[in-house]
C-alpha cells in the first residue's frame, strides 16, 4: 500500500527528530564554574563570630563591619577567649583588681603568635568582645583595660545590626 505526501512527510520528520533531544551541558557547566569562583571569591572576606545562645547581643546601628581579631566572648556564667575559658564572670567581679591576670597572659599568647599579621598588615592589634547585654560595666571596663594592657590597641564590641526606618 503505497502512503500518502503527507504520511511520508511525517514519517521522514519522525525519523529526523527521533534521536533528539540531547541536552548540552557544555554551557550549563561553563555557568556552575563561574557560580563557584564568584562565591569562592566573596566568601574569603567574611568572618564569622562564634555564635551561641548563651550571650544575647545588644543591638546597634553600626556602619562598618568589624576586622577580624582575638574574640572575647562573656557569657552570664564564663570569659572566654577564642573558645578558651578563662574565668569565671563571678571570678572576675569578686577580684580588687583593676585588671584580670589570667586574662592578660592568655591575649598576650595570641598577641606573640599573631605578631607577624600585624606587622605585615600595618595595623594595631584587635580584640573583639562579645558580651551579653546584661552583663554590668565594671566587668567589661576590667577587661577593656586588661586587653589594652596586654598589647592590643583596637578593643571593639559586638552587637547585633538594627536596621533604621528612616528609609521608609
């Protein structure tokens, strides 16, 4: 039985387009490689702080973001440096001192072992303190005045970014 123009016509466009539909990756992993190298590239410059739920930060209207450091964190049971405990709070408060020993060694260790950054940045030295909110002044001028006597001249304070309304 011989076939009609048009059942030939769709048969030869059935039997082109048979084995189609070929994706090309090509370009797809030209895409993905660009994807990483741009996040590789942007995620160097972000430090992240140590979070834990048991400081709760106060809130602030910061501009600028903080430089990376030796991070304090002050709990309501503990101080601790770089994950290290040092002290208890209570500890701290109980003692006449204007300064707090333990802890004045413990950041001049990281002092010497960070002293070559800081002499090939140029920069001072930093700490960051991250204090509970509720934790009194007098314990977190002991330990401003303990950092900067063991050699950093940068003490700066972590807090959470508020957002202003004004835009709206």
């Amino acid at each position: 039985m011989k076939m009609s123009r048009r059942a030939e016509r769709m048969a030869r466009t059935y039997k082109r387009h048979k084995g189609g539909n070929q994706l090309n990756l090509v370009s797809l992993m030209d895409i993905f490689t660009i994807l990483v190298f741009f996040l590789l590239v942007n995620t160097a410059d972000v430090e992240v702080l140590p979070h834990t739920k048991a400081v709760k930060l106060p809130e602030s209207f910061s501009e600028t973001a903080p430089a990376r450091a030796v991070t304090i964190m002050i709990t309501r049971q503990a101080i601790l440096v770089q994950g290290q405990q040092v002290l208890t709070v209570q500890e701290a408060l109980d003692r006449q001192q204007t300064g707090l020993a333990r802890l004045a060694t413990l950041l001049a260790q990281h002092l010497k072992h960070d002293q070559r950054e800081t002499i090939t940045g140029g920069s001072r030295p930093r700490v960051n303190i991250m204090a509970d909110k509720d934790i009194p002044y007098r314990l977190l001028k002991k330990i401003m005045l303990t950092s900067t006597r063991a050699g950093y001249g940068q003490v700066s304070l972590a807090v959470l970014h508020k957002f202003s309304n004004q835009g709206q």
